[in-house]
C-alpha cells in the first residue's frame, strides 16, 4: 500500500461490552479503518486524521519494553496486526509510536514481520532479525520473541552495572576539578592580595598554589579546550581507525580492576548471544557472526570471528576459543562440557549467568573500594590547598 505509511488517524470508540476505547491507527482510509475497527468489534463514533511524526529519541530500552509486550500478547493468542496496534497506543514516545504503526502498516499489507522490522535496521539489528526469521519459519515466535527480550534485558543490565561502576568516580572527580577551579581562581587570589602586605618571604607550598592559581586565571581556558579537543580527536580517531580503537580497548583490557570488568561483560555477552542464536536453531558458524558483533569489544570481536574460521574448518569451539587466548579458562572449560553433551545452548546460558553474577559482585566490590579512596582524594586537595592559604597565618607572629 504505498503511500499510506505516514497515514494515521485518531479514533474514539465503544467495545461490545460498551468499554470506551482510543488509539491512533495507519490505515489506506477513513472508511477502511471505520470497517477494521468494526472487524475488531469497535463501533467509532469519532474519527479524524492526524500526523504521527517521529519526534524524538528511540531508546534501545524502548525496543526491548516492545518486544516483551510483543512476546506476551502473541502468547495470549492476540493477532500480530492488533498487537502493534495496541503496543503503539500504549506508547508515550511520538517516534517509538510512529515505528510501531510502520511496522503494523507493513504487515497489514502481507510483508512478514521480519521483512518489515528489516526496514528499520537502525533500531533492530541482524541478530534480531535473524532470530525473528527463525521464530516464523518453526512457528515459535512467541518462544523466540521472549528469548530476545530476555537477552536484550540481559544485555542492557550489563551495560547499566559497567555505567554503575564507573558514573560514581567520574562525578566525584568532576565535582573536586570544579572545587578546585573554584577555589584557584575565586578564593586563593583574595590571599594573594592579602599576603602582599607581609614583607616576607611565603612558604613554598603557598608559593605554589598561587602560581597555579595565576596559571589558571591566565591559561586555564586554553588549557580545558585542548584538553576537550583532545579528547574529542581520540574519539574521532578511535571510530574512524579500527587499529587506533582496537589498541584503546587492548589498553583498557589490561587495566587493573577495569579491565576485569570490561573482560567479564564481553564474555558474558558472548555466551548469552551464543546461547540464544544457538537455541533458535542457527548454525554454530553462523551464528558466530552477530555473536562477535555483540561482544562490545573489538578485541574480542576479532577474537571470535577468527574462532568462526576455526569451527568452519573443522575446529572444536572449545579448542578455537582456547587458542583465542581471550576467554577465561572456566569459560572455555564449560563451554567445551556443553559442546560434548550436546547442550551447548544451556551451558552457554549457565556461563552467561556465572559471569553476569560476578561482574554484579565487581562492580559492587570496585564501588565500595572506590568511595573512600575519593573522599581521601578529594579532601587532600582541598585540604592542601586550605593548608596552604593559611601557613602564612600560622607564621605571622614570627613576621611581625
């Protein structure tokens, strides 16, 4: 139906059982959505075009509430047309809205639904896709759908622990470089002038102090944009050169306590995408594609894709992942016990768990380290620089 994708209409209604109803629905026309609404067992007593813009930001979290919502509705035995109809109403977002009435219209037209969520790759990846394809062709799309819900939840709840550990220091550190700007370029000047007077010498860690604080005054704007356009070039760089990222994320790797987390959720998310592509009847070598793709980290991305070429020719996975030299041994071991009982797909889930709980327990662990180390942090500097401002107070009965 070309032409009606960006059709809507709003409508006000009764159900059989005299319910009041409303919704925004894409349709060819008005009197083809007044015949559809009667279909569906709703007498509209008002209906009236409107636009559906997608304004706004279409959140990974958005996708993931719409599949499980998908998932539920599908296993209740309510059709997939009404499904996304009822999935669109139910939104608060303008574009997620607009998405879902899209793909409702494709598939009101006789598109499948993977053909149709194909249309929109920027929101649903290959694996997605391929998972969907395989839940329509073995008639589990409820099975299937479910599956990627959980492992998109699963997914998102790593991402959510990594920012955890890592949001806390990055505001403190924040918070003490604006105290401490504050301080250099505000307060200390107010003792400059006031030690003037002195007519002896001031203390060398007072000396300091008031040459940082001249040099912030001075060059401290010059100084905070090299340091963002800097930073703003390596990220640059980084996305543009995969051998520049490749080699930042190496680096990250070998960090301590960090890089143990970094490792943790990579391979967490390696066995949960092995897992789930496993499960939906994916060839092992297939599968491991979108699996190095889900890895989050181009080290291990290379790592995996260079184990697919093993397995294609001939290679056992755990061997392949062994000499990878990337994965834990416990993972390779578990793994390896999956491939020989013939339930690698389980045992890619146990492994998947294993290491989601022990990044859970990391990043609590690298928290509660974190906390006090700061604090010390923080009031030392703040705590030098008081110190220093009031050395030449202390020693002003020896001037005078």
């Amino acid at each position: 139906m070309p032409g009606t994708a960006t059709r809507a209409y709003s409508w006000n209604g009764t159900d059989r059982a005299g319910k009041r109803m409303k919704g925004v629905t894409v349709a060819p026309g008005e009197s083809a959505l007044r015949a559809e609404l009667w279909r569906q067992g709703i007498v509209p007593s008002r209906v009236r075009r409107t636009r559906v813009t997608g304004g706004g930001r279409i959140r990974s979290e958005d996708i993931t509430s719409a599949t499980r919502q998908l998932a539920t509705m599908i296993g209740a035995g309510i059709p997939l047309v009404q499904a996304f109809d009822i999935i669109a109403n139910s939104q608060d977002s303008p574009a997620v809205q607009a998405l879902m009435l899209k793909v409702k219209n494709d598939i009101e037209g006789g598109t499948a639904l993977s053909a149709a969520l194909a249309k929109h790759s920027r929101h649903f990846d290959d694996l997605y896709i391929n998972l969907v394809a395989a839940g329509e062709q073995a008639g589990a799309l409820e099975v299937l759908l479910a599956k990627i819900a959980t492992y998109r939840e699963k997914t998102q709840s790593i991402k959510s622990r990594i920012r955890k550990a890592l949001f806390y220091p990055a505001a403190v550190t924040v918070v003490a470089l604006l105290v401490t700007v504050i301080l250099l370029v505000f307060v200390i000047p107010q003792f400059e002038s006031l030690f003037a007077g002195f007519g002896a010498e001031l203390p060398t860690l007072t000396r300091m102090v008031i040459a940082a604080s001249d040099f912030v005054r001075t060059s401290g704007w010059t100084l905070g944009l090299l340091v963002a356009m800097s930073a703003v070039t390596i990220i640059q760089v980084a996305r543009r050169l995969p051998r520049v990222r490749q080699w930042l994320q190496r680096a990250i790797l070998r960090a301590p306590v960090i890089g143990s987390i970094v490792d943790m959720a990579a391979t967490a998310r390696y066995s949960r995408t092995l897992a789930i592509t496993f499960a939906a009847g994916t060839p092992l070598v297939q599968a491991l594609e979108p699996v190095a793709r889900a890895t989050g980290n181009i080290v291990y991305e290379g790592a995996v894709l260079n184990i697919r070429d093993e397995v294609a020719t001939g290679q056992r996975l755990q061997q392949a992942m062994k000499m990878s030299g990337v994965f834990p041994t416990i993972a390779t071991r578990m793994i390896g016990v999956g491939e020989e009982s013939g339930a690698l797909d389980a045992m890619a889930e146990r492994v998947a768990d294993f290491y989601e709980e022990r990044l859970d327990n990391a990043v609590d662990g690298l928290t509660s380290l974190l906390e006090p180390l700061i604090m010390a942090v923080l009031g030392l500097i703040v705590g030098g620089l008081v110190v220093a401002m009031y050395l030449p107070v202390f020693r002003m009965g020896q001037v005078m």
